[in-house]
C-alpha cells in the first residue's frame, strides 16, 4: 500500500514510517495539514494515517477539506483524543476509522487492512486481488490471470500493470508510471514496457492519453 502518514511529533513520525516501511508499505510523511492536502490532490494513494493535532489546523478540518474534494480514499484517524466526543466527531466528518495513542504497530496495520479491505480490492481470503473486465492480479502472490489463464509478466510489466488496475479510470502521468515501475538506470523507456505489456495482456485495456500518461478503462 502507498500510505501518506501526516503527523507532526518528529519521533512518532519517524518511528511510523521505518515500522510501516519494514512491512513492506511505501509512506510518504508530512507534518502540515496544507502540504497532506496538496499531495494527496495530486498523488494517488491507497489510505491516509492523520494526526489531529497539527501546527497549521485541525486534523479533523483536513479531513472535511479532503471529503469536499472529493477524495474517497480510506482515512484512520491516529490521535491521543480519546473521548467519545471526538471519537464522534471524527467518524461523522468522514473518518473510516479512529485508532488512540499509544497503539501498537501490528494494530494500527490490522485497522488499516480493515479499511482498504473496505474500499478496494481485497477478497474474503485476505489476498489483495484488482480486477478489471477479465483481468485479475494478486498483488501478493505476483499473478496475473486472463480469462483464467496465466499471464507471464516480467517484473517492470507487472508493477506497470499494479499500479494501473489501483486507479482504474484514472489517468497516470509518465512521471508517476516510471518512479513507481521503471527501475534507476532502466534503459528501456515506458512505452517499450508498455507495448510490450499490451502485447501480453490484448487490446481494450490500457490506453494512452496523449502528453498525459496512460490509464486502464474499466
């Protein structure tokens, strides 16, 4: 999962970040309500861990400013509050869920499985499987089935393919493809690893927007 972590306590954070990062996660950490707002306008991510306490604004008018966005993306509360006011509070304005400090970390990850197992694609067994028409990648296992049959994807293909089939139906920039796929020093460009991708997996999947990126329609 791609998590923006946004807590302003510098020992909290950093310690979120390594421990979250040791299971595997990729977290980008910010400390002011402004900045989480900004990237997560521009960035796609798969759940937000938000502090309350923030020094330039109220976690709880972040959350508001990002649910009148628009943004549906999973939301967990991490807060030293807890009375049932602000357990209330935070719930009503959007919150998918509301975890108090101290916590452990195998906690706060179990809450957020919970949460995204909500809102994408996890299936009833706990394996994180996308779908798009009849295509089916399970992220953990690193599979790919059409139709049922096994597709063989290198691991650049796959990782293009993963990041695509987390947003359907929006668009990716080149940019955003390549830090998440393409590895320092790749020679081959993206549209070499796409096209060889197309080839694999057919037509009707991906498509390009020109002087954007790509996207993978539903």
């Amino acid at each position: 999962m791609k998590i923006c972590l946004v807590e302003d306590d510098l020992e909290l954070g950093k310690a979120l970040q390594s421990s979250l990062q040791d299971e595997g996660q990729e977290v980008l950490w910010l400390r002011r309500a402004a900045d989480a707002r900004q990237r997560i306008a521009g960035e796609p991510f798969d759940a937000v861990l938000l502090d309350l306490g923030l020094p330039d604004g109220n976690g709880i008018d972040l959350l508001r400013q990002l649910r009148a966005d628009g943004k549906t993306l999973p939301i967990l509360i991490i807060t030293a509050r807890d009375s049932l006011e602000d357990r209330l509070q935070g719930l009503d304005r959007g919150a998918d869920d509301y975890l108090v400090k101290p916590f452990a970390v195998s906690e706060l990850l179990a809450r957020l499985r919970a949460v995204v197992r909500r809102a994408t694609g996890w299936s009833e067994t706990g394996e994180l499987v996308w779908k798009i028409k009849d295509l089916a990648l399970d992220e953990r296992r690193r599979v790919l089935t059409r139709a049922g049959a096994g597709v063989d994807l290198s691991k650049t293909e796959f990782a293009l393919l993963l990041a695509l089939m987390r947003y359907p139906e929006r668009v990716l920039t080149r940019r955003e493809l390549e830090s998440r796929a393409l590895p320092q020093g790749e020679g081959q460009t993206l549209d070499v690893h796409i096209s060889h991708l197309r080839q694999k997996i057919g037509d009707g999947y991906i498509r390009t927007v020109r002087g954007v990126g790509y996207v993978i329609d539903k």
